[in-house]
C-alpha cells in the first residue's frame, strides 16, 4: 500500500488503527475484480475513520 502510506504518520494516535487498515486494504485487492461496492464500502469507512482521528 505505498500509495496510501503518505496519508498516515506512524505515530501513538494512528498505531492502533494500522492492523485494520492492513485487513481492509488486502481485502480490497482480493475483490477488486469481484466486488466494486464492497470496495467503495471499505474505500469509505477508511477515510471516515481517518477524519475522525485526524
């Protein structure tokens, strides 16, 4: 996940939140392909949960 490694410091405040984003984003390349709305799904809990802990 290079592409989104810039959007996250590894700090105290974000370090709990790093195992999920690892699930999610291995997730999404798995269904990709298979699942589109499953992918905006996570797409944006992800980027809810990041705003709220910013």
């Amino acid at each position: 996940m290079p592409y989104f490694s810039f959007l996250l410091p590894i700090t105290s405040h974000y370090s709990f939140l790093l195992p999920f984003i690892f699930y999610y984003f291995s997730l999404l390349h798995c269904y990709n392909n298979f699942s589109l709305p499953l992918c905006f799904t996570f797409f944006i809990s992800f980027v809810f949960l990041f705003f709220i802990f910013i």
